[in-house]
C-alpha cells in the first residue's frame, strides 16, 4: 500500500481500496447494521447468503486465463470438493443484472473468451 500511496501506478484506485477495505476487521454494530443492507440486494440476487464467518475466497477478474484456471484446478483432486459459484454482471435496460451459475460456461453473459479472440485477431492483423 505505502508504494501505492508514494508513487504514480498504472493501477485503478479500486484495486487499492478493496486492498484497504479487505485488510479492515469486520465492522461492529451500526456499521455492521450498514454493511448487512449493502450485503442484501447481492444476497437476493444469489439466492443464499454470504456468511462471515465462514472461509470464502470471492475472486473478480476479466482475465480469461485466471477463469480457465481455477475451472481447471477445481477438477483436481485437491479441489474437487471445494464449491465455487460463477457471476457475472450485465447492462441490460441500464440495470444492472447478476447472471450466476456453478459453472463459467452457465453464464452467458460471460464475453472474456469473445474478446480474447477478438484482440488475438487484432493482434495477428498487426503483421499482415
């Protein structure tokens, strides 16, 4: 954080909030009361809830190799038996919808493969 902070990064500033907010202990009282109403509309929308006690690791990346990654570690042995669920969120209407599934290939607005292609196209342009 202290070389975010001192220098000039081609980082987006939302990466080093959620570094800051990740590292704070879980708030108590009225802010607790707080973060369980901001917690709501995502907990409707995934049909469950997000318990704080339990260990859970929540991931977000457009990077096709990092999705394709954990689908393929999550069919080894290691971590076969480890439960994950997929999420995606789409403008439609200017709403924003959340699409989820066991699976990356239950989203169908999942655009990371179409647009890795798009850019390996782009890419081989260059050398025609």
């Amino acid at each position: 954080m202290a070389v975010y902070d001192g220098h000039y990064l081609e980082f987006d500033e939302s990466h080093r909030d959620t570094c800051v907010l990740l590292g704070q202990p879980l708030p108590r009282d009225s802010r607790k009361d707080l973060a369980a109403v901001q917690i709501e509309p995502i907990e409707r929308e995934m049909g469950g809830t997000v318990e704080p006690d339990a260990t859970q690791v929540f991931v977000a990346t457009h990077s096709l190799f990092l999705l394709r990654e954990l689908e393929i570690q999550s069919k080894t042995d290691d971590f076969g038996n480890v439960n994950q669920r997929y999420f995606a969120l789409a403008i439609r209407d200017d709403n924003v919808r959340v699409e989820q599934g066991d699976t990356a290939d239950e989203l169908r607005t999942l655009l990371l493969l179409d647009e890795n292609l798009q850019q390996s196209d782009r890419y081989l342009a260059l050398e025609d």
